[in-house]
C-alpha cells in the first residue's frame, strides 16, 4: 500500500513537472521594453488624472521695490506678481497652498483645467491639449484663512464638481517610495517631476514645532503650494521650500506632511483660522549638552523650559524641567509631535500629560483653553457673495439684534463686523483686521452691509477716507485714501 501511495506521489511531481517545462517552453518572456513601456503607461495615466486637480496661482500684492543702482533698498513700495502652486481638496473650489503664496495679496487668480469631477480624465496628453490648458481663461480666488506658522492658506474659487485629490495616509509614508511633484515651476503650469521620499521626517531646527518630508524629486520656484503624491495619486505633502545655493532644484525639497494640510484645511473651511488650545506651557528638544548641563534622568525627548503663572498648566501641579514623556497617551519624542497632539486634540477635554520628574513618573489632566475668535460665532451668517465688499477688500456682517447677542459688549450697536479679508485688484490697503466693527464712514453711522457697500462705491480714487471703528473694544479712526 506504502509503495502505490509513493508511486501516486512521484507520477504528480512529474506530471506537475512536465506542465510547468512545457509552460515555461509556450510562454513568451517579457522583454525589458514591454516592462518600461508599462512603467511609462502608469506615469502617464497618474499625471493625467492628478494634473486635472493641479493649479497655477497668480497674485498680485504690493512689495518694496529696488530702484537704486548702488543695490539698497529703497522706500518705493509697487504691486508685484507672484506665481506659485494649488491643489483642489474639494470639489466645491476648496484649493490648499502656501500662505506665503498669498500672504497680503490684492487679487488671487487661479488657472486650471476645471474638468467636471464625474468626466473621465484623458491620458490623451497632445500638444493642442496642453496649449488649450495654458490659455485657459483664470477664475479670481478669495482667501479663506491663513495658518502662517504651518505655511498653509486656503483658497476658494467658484465651481462644482472639480476634480479633488484625496490626501494619503502619511503615517504609511516610506523613505525610498515613489513621489511625483507637481506645480507651476518657474512659471510654468502643469508641470510634474519624479522622485523618492529622502527622508519622512526632517526637523530644520531642533525647536521648530514641525516637519517635513524632503524629496529628491525636482521642487523649483513657482512649485510653492504644489502636491506631493504618492503612485496612487494621494497627496502625501504639500511643497513648500527647497535648499539650493543655485537658487534652482539641487534634490533637497521639502513638503507639509500630509496629515497636518489635512487638519489646517479643515479647521480653515471651517474658522477661517487654526484653533488653538493652550495650556500654558513652553517646551524644547533635549540635546545631550543640554541633559548633561541640567543634570536629566534622560538625553532626548521634549522639556517643558516654561510654565505660565495662572495658567491651567501651573494650576493643575505642572513643573518648569518636567519631562514630557506622552500626551493623550500618545508617545512624545520630540517638539513636533507635541505641536501635532495639541493640535488634533479635540475640544472640551482635558490634555493628559505624562511626565517624568526627577525619577517619578506621573500623569496630569489639564484643561486646555481655547483661544475663541468672535468671527467663530458668525461664521453660520456668512454668505461670501452676499456680504462681500469689494472696495475694501472684506466679507462683513450687519449687527443685529442677533448679532449683538452673539457678542456682548460691543460699544455700538450698529455697523457692520468684518468677518473675513477678501482683497482684491479693487480693494483699497485699510489694515482692516477680523473682528473690527465699522460703526461710521466719515462720519456717517453704517447701519447695514448694503449701506456699507453704497457708501464706499460713491469714493473715487484719491479720496480720503475716514472709518470711525471698535477693535478689542476700543474705539479708533482708520484714515487712508482709496486706490
């Protein structure tokens, strides 16, 4: 029986055998071309499919200029153009990039494909195709908020159904994965480079509350507000800066992790600005010399090198050279991830620290406070379009009884809040800021956002205007001349 079980067993390996040698004799190997050509094939469908969602953004801002020919700085001050990158996170003309992109600007203008989201892209890239691209008409853009600390802004423009990238996972990012750049370098939009992740992490300073992901792939002037992403067309960062002394790409790019571009977005739509919650404290790397200095129980890690007096940190028992070993009961090696776990901590719950003291581990609930915006309790009654006012380059409100409520205190009740800056090629330079309340216009009370928009449409250029205004509850004039 042993014996036929044997005989049974060897006949299948060499049946097995013989299919795979006859297999292996009928099969056409695949030759190195077909390899490349399918390599080539992908890249091709991944920048079709991303370059949809890819925008070039012109601004226009005023900036000293240079008008000497010994090279000093003058005080001339005229308007600029300025070109970087964006990208659509969301179909309704929601567009991430730098802030130092549109920092102070006068007019965004934003170039793009504007393929409806449910369109198919076409891999079909012809040169007539890519030429009708560059001349498509541009649509203005108004700012939605600013994070300068993180270098994000976030812009609007008018549409339905544009084609959003959706952000990668950036805990799964890799060194060595494959990236593709994509931006508008030196100008020139629609424009994609490859390369690989160099680094997932890389801290500037050992105090800066972030990091970036560096990249070899080629990153130049203009890519600014660009993404980076991954083979599966993800954003894995946003491109923001790059070391040269060529003042070109040298392979040393750097990009906002996707996962704080992701938490800033959304926080922008949502505020305006980024909320943040304090509790009171400073903190900074421990370096060895440091350590050895101070005499503490570890080499590395995040010191806490300040507490505030009267602040829910001090109240709560928090000690100056206490070590910060987790917050919310996540791990903490460094500045960065403290910065990250009290951003994306939520709100209304106390911060658990774990700290080390000496040689005693200990934990610490503390109340965060917010830093509360009175544009927060309007943002519900705000309609861009409908409360934009060109002239000045704002998005106000009209104070109403509602209003009043939402914001007691107020020295007036009557006038118009500004909500949001929306400057634009029109707008007139006032040093308006979010949360002033324009009570009078040369000495006329203001009553409405209607009347507002009628008072400051009647002024031509060179007329002085006075804005009688309450800003932290103090009363004040805004003087300037119209543009």
């Amino acid at each position: 029986m042993k014996s036929s079980i044997t005989a049974i067993v060897r006949a299948g390996f060499c049946l097995a055998g013989y299919a795979l040698f006859s297999y292996a004799q009928t099969a056409a190997p695949r030759s190195p071309i077909d390899s490349l050509k399918q390599f080539s094939d992908s890249i091709e469908a991944l920048s079709a499919r991303v370059s949809s969602s890819v925008v070039r953004i012109s601004v226009t801002r005023y900036a000293a200029r240079d008008e000497t020919d010994t090279g000093r700085t003058s005080l001339v001050v005229g308007r600029e153009q300025v070109v970087g990158s964006g990208v659509i996170v969301d179909p309704e003309g929601y567009i991430v990039t730098n802030a130092h992109v549109v920092n102070n600007a006068l007019r965004i203008m934003v170039s793009g494909t504007w393929r409806d989201e449910s369109a198919p892209a076409n891999p079909d890239q012809t040169v007539a195709n890519t030429l009708a691209q560059a001349l498509a008409a541009p649509r203005e853009a108004a700012l939605v908020g600013l994070y300068k600390e993180l270098d994000v802004a976030l812009i609007k423009v008018s549409g339905t159904k544009l084609p959003a990238l959706p952000f990668a996972d950036y805990h799964k990012l890799r060194q060595g994965q494959l990236v593709f750049a994509f931006g508008s370098r030196q100008g020139l939009g629609n424009s994609v480079s490859m390369g690989v992740v160099s680094s997932v992490a890389r801290q500037p300073d050992p105090d800066s509350p972030f990091v970036y992901i560096q990249t070899d792939a080629p990153i130049n002037p203009g890519d600014s507000g660009g993404p980076l992403v991954n083979a599966a067309g993800e954003i894995v960062g946003l491109d923001t800066f790059i070391l040269t002394q060529s003042g070109g790409s040298e392979g040393i790019g750097f990009a906002i992790p996707s996962s704080l571009v992701q938490l800033a977005a959304a926080q922008l739509r949502k505020y305006g600005h980024v909320h943040r919650q304090r509790i009171g404290i400073s903190v900074q790397t421990i370096t060895p010399a440091l350590s050895a200095a101070l005499a503490l129980p570890r080499g590395s890690g995040v010191l806490i090198s300040d507490v505030l007096p009267d602040e829910p940190a001090e109240k709560a028992g928090v000690k100056l050279n206490d070590i910060v070993l987790a917050v919310d009961g996540r791990p903490i090696v460094n500045v960065p991830m403290f910065t990250t776990a009290m951003l994306s901590h939520p709100g209304g719950q106390n911060v658990r620290l774990n700290l080390l003291r000496g040689g005693e581990q200990l934990s610490i609930d503390v109340p965060p406070i917010e830093e509360s915006h009175d544009a927060d309790r309007l943002s519900d009654l705000i309609n861009p379009e409908k409360n934009r006012i060109r002239r000045l380059g704002i998005i106000g409100i009209g104070v109403d009884d509602k209003v009043a409520d939402l914001l007691p205190g107020l020295r007036g009740s009557y006038g118009v809040i500004v909500a949001a800056l929306s400057p634009s090629s029109t707008s007139t330079s006032t040093e308006l800021q979010v949360g002033d309340v324009i009570h009078e216009v040369n000495g006329a009370a203001i009553s409405s956002v209607e009347a507002l928009r009628a008072a400051t449409e009647k002024f031509k250029r060179g007329d002085a205007v006075a804005l009688f205004i309450e800003r932290d509850g103090r009363l004040q004039y805004l003087a300037f001349e119209i543009e």
